[in-house]
C-alpha cells in the first residue's frame, strides 16, 4: 500500500533576510505601539508588513517574543539620549531645555509610544530590569548614580548660590518627564477635554516647546 504524500510545511525561506525581518519589526511596532500586545494580532502583522503569517513565525517563533522585541525597540527610543542629557556636564538650563526638544520631538513622531509602555510596564512589571539593561548596556544600579550624582552635584550647586530652590534630584527629573509625556500618554482625554482635533493637538505641542522649559526653570527660582 502507498503511503500517503507527506503534508508540505508552508514554504520558509532557504535563509534569513535581514530586510524581511526589519520590516516584519518594522510592521509589528506599528500594530503592537498601536494596539497593545493584547490587541495585536499575528495576522494583522503579517498583513502591514506584506507577508505571509508563516513567515512571521519563522523569524520571530511566537507573539510574545515578537512582542517584546517591540517593546525593546520602543523603549530604546526614549531612554538612551535622556539618560546620557542628565548624566553629562550641560549646565541644568540646557538639559531641561534640551530634554523638553527631544522629548517633544520624537513624541510627536511617535505619539502612541507613551501609552504602549505604560501599559506594557503595568502588565509586565518584570520587563523593567531587564529593558534597561538592554537598551543602555548599564544595570539601574550603575544608571542611579550615573544620573543622580551628577544632578544632585548641580542643583547643590544652584541653591548656594541662590539661583535655585531646593528640590531632590529624583523630584527634578520626575517632573520634568512627566511634563514632557503626560500630553501624549493622556492624548484622547486632552482631545475630548479641551476641544481639539488632530491639528489642535499638533499646535498644542508646538507651543509647549517654547513653554515648556521656560515654566519648568521659572517654578525653580527662589
């Protein structure tokens, strides 16, 4: 008796593409940053990117390790450039100044990012460490004193010499990235409560990169 033809897997490539796969990543942080991870779907995915759901698998084996190669990815895109802002020798001026810019900036490129990784850091507590890690090559123990040492060192030096309140620096960076954020992560509730549409929104934002920095120095001065 003839045994019956052996079923065909669906068709992978011979070799990984790195643009295939840059572009599967590219089409995932879309629809995660997007949806959420609860809401993403594989299919969708493969449909953004212009592939095959098969080959989704292939490159990345499942939702959840896909998934948090987007939120790696996303986070990277935040963290790093802030970190290094605080962590240098800039007067305090300029860092607030240019960490309002970058913040801004790349927000409004991105303005569903916040969201994503509040949500994802809710649900997923545990990704703290190991995304830090990962997208500044440093422990939170080595980034600690990296970033409050040098503020401490500079705010120290402000109020003796009597241009600036005291405030710890853990109060001082807090608030100010939560300025920077809160817009874009609170985005539909601003939109609803203050009357704005998309390019409302838009507008808004162009005005608090010349407000913002100025507001935040001004609430500091003796």
């Amino acid at each position: 008796m003839t045994p019956p033809p052996k079923r065909q897997s669906p068709r992978q490539p011979a070799e990984r593409d790195g643009q295939t796969e840059q572009r599967i990543l590219d089409a995932a942080h879309t629809v995660f940053v997007r949806h959420g991870t609860a809401g993403a779907r594989m299919q969708d995915i493969a449909a953004e990117a212009g592939v095959n759901q098969a080959l989704v698998h292939y490159y990345f084996r499942s939702k959840a390790r896909l998934s948090e190669a987007v939120f790696r990815r996303a986070a990277a895109q935040l963290l790093p450039t802030v970190i290094h802002v605080m962590a240098s020798d800039e007067e305090l001026d300029e860092k607030v100044a240019r960490v309002v810019t970058l913040e801004l900036d790349h927000l409004s490129r991105t303005p569903y990012l916040p969201g994503y990784i509040i949500s994802e850091l809710t649900h997923h507590p545990e990704r703290v460490r190991h995304l830090l890690s990962a997208v500044t090559g440093m422990t939170p123990e080595d980034i600690r004193p990296k970033v409050l040492t040098k503020l401490r060192q500079q705010l120290n030096t402000a109020v003796r010499a009597g241009t600036m309140r005291p405030i710890e620096p853990e109060q001082f960076m807090v608030n100010l990235m939560s300025l920077c954020i809160f817009p874009f992560a609170a985005r539909p509730m601003l939109e609803t409560l203050l009357g704005m549409n998309q390019q409302g929104f838009e507008q808004f934002i162009t005005r608090r990169r010349k407000e913002l920095a100025p507001f935040f120095l001004r609430a500091l001065r003796p």
